[in-house]
C-alpha cells in the first residue's frame, strides 16, 4: 500500500497540500507532472485532506521547484525543503 508524508499547511490565505517529491519529479514531461498532481490531490481529497494539492522537489543543484496551480506561486516562491520537511504532519495512504 503506497504511502506519501505532507504538509498540510495553510499559508497567506491558501490551504494546500504539500507533496515533497524526488528530484526526478521534475525530469517527467509536463503533462506527466499534471496527471500525477491530479492524482495526488485525489488521494489526499480521500483521506480527508481539503486544500490545493502541489508538488515541490529540490533540483540537482539544490534548487527547490514545484508545480502548483498559478494561485499558489506567491505562497510557494522562496520556501525551501526544510521548512516543507518541518511542516510535514500527515500520512496518507491508498
């Protein structure tokens, strides 16, 4: 049974939920990259979880990305892994 730890966090009025990803997320064309948020936030929408599901992964050059819906940039720009992995506080599972 796959598992997946987030951050679900609420931040300058957006509630979402934060996947953190393996780098090669960001290898993966586009339209891959938006299947799989799709997927991911119908799992979290499952589990209970309400919020906007976004993806974020740090680049081979310890750069941090992500792929969100436009209205979650302003919330998203300037984090970094650690303060995603410091607000990890929920599993879920399918």
């Amino acid at each position: 049974m796959p598992s997946f730890k987030v951050a679900h966090i609420h931040r300058e009025g957006q509630e979402m939920i934060i996947f953190p990803v393996a780098a090669e997320f960001g290898q993966l064309p586009g339209m891959d990259q938006d299947r799989e948020l799709a997927f991911l936030g119908s799992q979290a929408n499952r589990a209970g979880l309400r919020g906007v599901a976004v993806v974020v992964w740090e680049t081979s050059l310890g750069q941090v990305t992500f792929r969100a819906p436009i209205a979650c940039y302003s919330c998203l720009s300037g984090i970094n892994m650690e303060y995603v992995m410091a607000n990890v506080n929920r599993e879920i599972s399918w």
